[in-house]
C-alpha cells in the first residue's frame, strides 16, 4: 500500500517498531482495522528495535516462569544455574534508585505489572527467548549466578524481533506503508482525525478515528540533541536508526501535547569511537563496549574520571556514555589485561573496532590516540599499587575488591592490570533514545497542557514521557514498548468504536 492508495482505517500507527507493531497488533486484535506507517524504507524498518541486543526486563519468581517463555531452558544443566527472582518489589527499587526517584509511580507501575505479560505476548507472536548466559551470569566454580533482573533476552536480538513482529502484521493483514512521514495531527473541534504525510515528495492526508504516536525519541535529530541534551551532544553517536527525527514530538506538541519526562537525558553509551554515525544493521549493537566494569577507563589527560566498578553495567552504562561525552576530546579508552578474555561479550571481537595491543603498560600507553602517555602511565601504575583488601574476584555479585587512596576509587572487580597481554579499545557515547517524551496517562492516552487526553491521540515506546531521568536499567525499554503498544492499540480502538 502507499499513501495514493490508502482507505481510511479504524487506528493508524505512526512507526514501525516494537511498541509500533505491538499496538498494532493489539488494534487488531481488538476488532479495529490498522495501518502503519514507516519513514524508512522497508529494508531499513523497525527504528531502534532493529538494533537492540534483545534484553528484556520482567517480574519472575523462579524457573517456572522462565520455563514457560523459554521451554529450551529444561535442556539445562539446571543444577548449575541460578536464575533467582526478580520480584515487582526488586524492580521498583531498580527504577527508584537509577531515576532518582523521579519515573512516573503511576506508568513504572503499569510496566511492572505487564512485564512478564509482555514476554508471553511476544511469545504469542513468534518471539523466542533464550536464558542470558554469559551476559547477565558468568560461570564461577562451575555454576551460572544470575545478576541483574535479567534472565532472558529475546533471541536473535532486534533483527529477530522485527522481523518475527512483521510476520505477524503480515499474516494479520495489516499494512505497513513505507518512506511515509507523519509531519502534522489533522483535528476537528474534538479530536484526531489522521495524519498529513511525505511520501517520496508529495503530500497526503491520511485519515483515522483514532492515532498512535509510537515513533521513538528525538536522537538521530543533531539540532534537537543540542537544544535539549546540551553542547557537543551533536556530534555525538547515534547507536540506532537515522530516521527517529522527533516528529511525534513535534506534531503532538503543535496541538497542544503535554511534554514529560527528562527532555535533557537520555540513554547513550559508550560505544566504538571510529563507528559510523547512524547504527549499521549489518554490524547491529556490537559497536557498543560494556564489560568496562573489569578493566580500567581513562580520558584524554590520562585520569580515570569515574567508578568503572560502581555497579554492573546494567545499572550504569546508559549513564556512563554521558561521562565520556564531558570528557576532552569527546573519547576515552578502556584498559583490560588478558585476566578477563573470558568475561568479555562477542562486541570486543568484532573486525570494525578501535584497538591497541601491547606486552607492557609502557608499550600500550603510547598507541592509546590523543591520550598523554605519561600521565597515563602514571595512573596505571597508581592503580595498580593501590591498596585492596583480600576478597577474590567475582563477576556475578558486588565482590567489594575495590581500591583505596585513589581521586576516584574503583569499588568492584579492581583487580590489577598485571597481566600480559594488555588490550584497549577506543570509545565515545553512543545514543540509543532520548528521555524527554509527552505526557501519557495509565490508558495510553496523550494529555495537553491542562491535563485532558487529547481525544483519538495515543502513545508508545520511546515517545512516553514519565520512565526515565538520569539513567536506564537495560531491558526496561523493550518491555515499556510492549506493553505501552498493547494497551495503546487496545484502548485506541475502543476509542475508535466510540
């Protein structure tokens, strides 16, 4: 279908991924006649569910829910493996602490209540899920220990996500038009009526009884990062799609949308400093660089400028990306020796990355572009004389081997860069999605500025403000996209009805 060829529908989606498609499976499921619209090209669909690595959060109180959502899991050495709990209690407290108690008590409670709900639904659809083994749990003593919240990621990440969702848009027939913009809300004296759109240069009205903004954050838009984000957030890396350009935002808000949520935050880490600057769908999420936490990082004067062990990188890597964007330069590198080959994640042996080797720190110190070699070799050598107390190392818990005597200590996982051979990758900050979104009630409803829903006007995914400040526990988005879409189909095509 294009433009020139559409029928009115019950529920128009605007965007085509994740909470996109899960709306509007959910539209259709609930007796409404759905259409997508997509800016990309179809080879080039999904938005930033595309380049996810799969993590997804949810409640559960032990093997049997996991089971249930990944039967493969029976196949096991379930002996040697604890999955432990992730209790709603345990997932409040993750969104409290890294928010800053600022996420909407209200919207995190629909999350937490639908996650697990979610996983099923997407098993419903086609998606598989596998246990997170070596992601979220490392093998110490002979047995897997789970940290984190996370059991399971979806597998084949974004790639298969996306294309497993699309089946099933395809089987329901329901059409996605493609290299389709929503630029503007088409309103009556009560409510939505559609979309006006660009398509391949011309201009059309789209109409719909009802619409649901699910169109991602404003990251790939370099004016708006700088606006909201601040100085030099322009030139950084965008980890996803190039085509989240803030349209939703834009045309909800000239209608008189609320804004919510932490229009300056946003989740960016560090991800490879020579990486492109849009995400490469052959490359996918691997450009990214999350084992910090066991090895050292330092910037361009040769400091270490954060706690690399101040928690797992779950809870700090979608924080840390805005560190190493106040760095001079716009860059740092992270140091490891050979002691931890095994802990790190497939991204570090990619063909596309920023490395140096050497024998010696002293040999190292030098490669490491635009960082001053003996001040770096300074701050090694510090490190490494650093006191410690006498605690094994132990990727799976908080093994308190931190540093003491230093600017910054390190208070986990510092064991010394002492052996041979020394590895560093160059990084940057690379930005998934941006925090700031539009005020959106419990049913999925987008509120004005007085605190009304906005009558046929719906949201999900990325564009919902309320989640986020400061930071982002991974997985968090993929489940906020299901389940937001679900009841943002839902409820649109009640409205529809209507």
């Amino acid at each position: 279908m294009t433009p020139a060829s559409y029928a009115p529908v019950d529920v128009l989606v605007i965007g085509a991924g994740n909470a996109a498609a899960n709306a509007a499976l959910s539209a259709h499921e609930s007796g409404a006649s759905v259409a997508l619209l997509e800016t990309a090209p179809e080879d080039a669909r999904g938005g930033n569910s595309a380049f996810t690595g799969g993590a997804f959060r949810f409640v559960y109180a032990g093997v049997k829910e996991l089971l249930a959502l990944a039967p493969d899991i029976s196949e096991l050495d379930l002996e040697n493996i604890d999955f432990g709990t992730y209790t709603e209690g345990q997932y409040f407290d993750d969104m409290g602490r890294l928010t800053e108690y600022r996420c909407d008590p209200d919207l995190t409670d629909v999350l937490i209540g639908g996650s697990y709900e979610s996983a099923l639904w997407l098993k419903k659809h086609g998606v598989k899920f596998q246990p997170a083994l070596g992601r979220q749990a490392f093998k110490v003593g002979g047995k897997f220990k789970f940290w984190g919240g996370l059991a399971c990621h979806i597998h084949g990440g974004g790639q298969h996500l996306v294309a497993t969702l699309h089946q099933a848009l395809l089987s329901a027939k329901i059409p996605v038009l493609y290299e389709t913009t929503a630029f503007q809300l088409l309103m009556d004296d009560a409510k939505v009526q559609g979309v006006k759109v660009r398509h391949r240069g011309r201009v059309y009205e789209l109409r719909a009884k009802a619409v649901v903004l699910a169109c991602g954050g404003f990251e790939s838009n370099a004016e708006m990062r700088t606006r909201y984000l601040g100085p030099n957030w322009d030139l950084a890396k965008v980890r996803g799609t190039r085509y989240n350009q803030g349209y939703g935002h834009k045309m909800a808000m000239d209608i008189g949308a609320a804004p919510s949520g932490h229009w300056s935050g946003a989740h960016a880490v560090q991800w490879d400093m020579n990486a492109p600057a849009f995400g490469d769908l052959s490359v996918g999420d691997q450009f990214q660089k999350h084992n910090y936490p066991f090895g050292v990082l330092v910037n361009a004067r040769g400091e270490r400028f954060l706690n690399e062990g101040k928690d797992f990188h779950s809870y700090t890597y979608a924080a840390y990306g805005h560190e190493v964007m106040k760095q001079p330069g716009l860059f740092a590198w992270q140091i490891f020796d050979s002691k931890i080959n095994d802990l790190l994640r497939s991204e570090y042996r990619i063909p596309r990355i920023t490395k140096e080797t050497a024998n010696t720190l002293e040999e190292l110190a030098p490669k490491l572009t635009g960082v001053d070699t003996a001040a770096v070799l300074e701050t090694l050598r510090a490190y490494n004389a650093a006191p410690r107390p006498d605690v094994p190392f132990n990727p799976n818990i908080h093994d308190g081997l931190g540093t003491s005597g230093l600017a910054i200590n390190k208070t986990n996982w510092a064991q010394k860069l002492d052996t041979p051979p020394f590895h560093a990758y160059g990084v940057t900050a690379g930005v998934t999605f941006t925090f700031g979104g539009l005020k959106t009630t419990t049913m999925a409803q987008i509120e004005d500025t007085t605190g009304a829903p906005i009558g046929g006007l719906f949201g999900a995914g990325e564009i919902v403000g309320g989640l986020y400040y400061h930071n982002y526990g991974s997985g968090t988005g993929l489940v906020a996209g299901v389940t937001f879409g679900r009841i943002a189909g839902s409820n649109a095509a009640a409205f529809a009805r209507q």
